[in-house]
C-alpha cells in the first residue's frame, strides 16, 4: 500500500535525512529536524541549533 505525500512533506523528509550541521556552531545534533511553516506563496523550512540556537531558513516562493 503506498503512502501519498505532498511534496512540501517529501521535501522535508529529505532535508531531515540529510546530516544537519549548524553553519554557526559547528554542531551536528542527531536528534533535531526541521520545521515546516506556510503562509500564503510561501513556504519556510527553518533548522534551530539545539546547542546554541542558531537558525537556518529554506523558503520556496509559490508563483
């Protein structure tokens, strides 16, 4: 039996199999994922270091 996913969560998914690493700290947490948020055309896909908090933001404009 197959599973439909959207490809916003498809997209998510990969961003969370791939080996994060904070670009500020240098951490590479096991544990975090990213989050999902929309607004209207857009899309933000946003990482938070668990270790010092920094955040890194992916957004997909819809046109």
């Amino acid at each position: 039996m197959s599973v439909h996913r959207s490809p916003f969560e498809r997209l998510r998914t990969k961003f969370d199999e791939s080996e994060p690493q904070c670009r500020q700290c240098g951490s590479q947490p096991a544990d975090a994922g990213w989050r999902v948020t929309t607004s209207g055309r857009r899309v933000r896909y946003q990482f938070v270091c668990p270790t010092c908090d920094a955040i890194e933001t992916k957004e997909i404009r819809l046109g």
